[in-house]
C-alpha cells in the first residue's frame, strides 16, 4: 500500500465525520422532537447548566424539571441544548477500534518488507506476521481511544454566536 492509497483511506474514513459535523444545530425547531421526560443538559447563555428532563418547548422558551423545580428559560438565554440519554462512547470505540486495528495491520503489512532469498530456512513469514499484529494492536488501542473521546451526547440546539457590533 503506497503512501497515495493511505491518504485515499485516510479521506474516505473522515469523510462521515465532516458530514456530521455539518448538522444544522441552530435551528430551534429541532427541540420539537424531543420527548417530554427525556434528559437534557442545557447550557445558558450566561454560562449557568441545568440537568433535568424535558418538558415543553415553546417559539419562546424551553420547560424543563430538575430535581423537583420546574424550570423555564427563555430561548435568547440559551447557548446549547444537549441530549443525555443516547450515549455512544462504547459503540465509537468498538468501531474506531476495529478501524484503527485494520489501518494498523496494514501498515504493518506495508513495513514488514521481506527478501525473497531462496535459503532453506527462512523466517520471513513468521516476522511479518508479529510486524502486522503489533500493527493491529497499536491501530485497535489508538482507535479505540479516539472513538471513547468523541462527544457521545448529541447536540440538539446551539445557539448562533452574537454578532459583534465593533468593526475589527
């Protein structure tokens, strides 16, 4: 594998990531498809979280319950609406894991490089094959690691950043 098919890899596995990347997040009709119950976390503009379930959303706020309080927060005070039952860090890490583990068995396939001499006696085959699963091991923890990172809570609204009135 040269080194124009590995970037080739490398784009095509990041691809989805860009795309995800891209949801519209700013939109606040988004919050219409929560569940009255589920559990968020909402950030205010201000800085202040609250971690409650979801009650109602409005054109102009959003109602939630945390702990025994019900808690209205008007829409302009809100930075990020966040949900926190759908989490994903274990399912990342299974799939970046095995996608690291992969990358890393063929690298090691690329870098174990072996004569072919004729000799009687040759160890080349029993080389590579711990070149590529040293590969593999190192792509499956990498991986993993980096899948585990990833936010797991989806972000169901974020407010777009105040414009600012100063010319720069």
């Amino acid at each position: 594998m040269n080194m124009r098919n590995a970037a080739l890899v490398c784009f095509l596995i990041l691809i989805p990531c860009s795309l995800r990347a891209q949801d519209k997040k700013d939109e606040w009709k988004a919050l219409y498809g929560l569940r009255s119950g589920e559990k968020i976390e909402l950030i205010e503009t201000g800085m202040k979280k609250h971690v409650g379930n979801f009650s109602t959303v409005t054109e102009e706020a959003i109602q939630l319950r945390e702990g025994s309080n019900d808690i209205g927060i008007r829409k302009e005070n809100i930075a990020r609406v966040t949900l926190l039952e759908k989490s994903h860090r274990l399912r990342n890490a299974l799939i970046l894991g095995v996608v690291g583990a992969g990358v890393g068995a063929g690298i090691g396939t690329a870098a174990s490089r072996c004569s072919s001499s004729n000799g009687s006696f040759n160890l080349c085959g029993i080389a590579r094959g711990a070149e590529v699963a040293v590969g593999a091991v190192i792509g499956l923890a990498g991986g993993a690691g980096i899948g585990a990172a990833i936010p797991s809570h989806p972000t169901i609204y974020r407010a777009q950043p105040a414009k600012s009135s100063t010319p720069h």
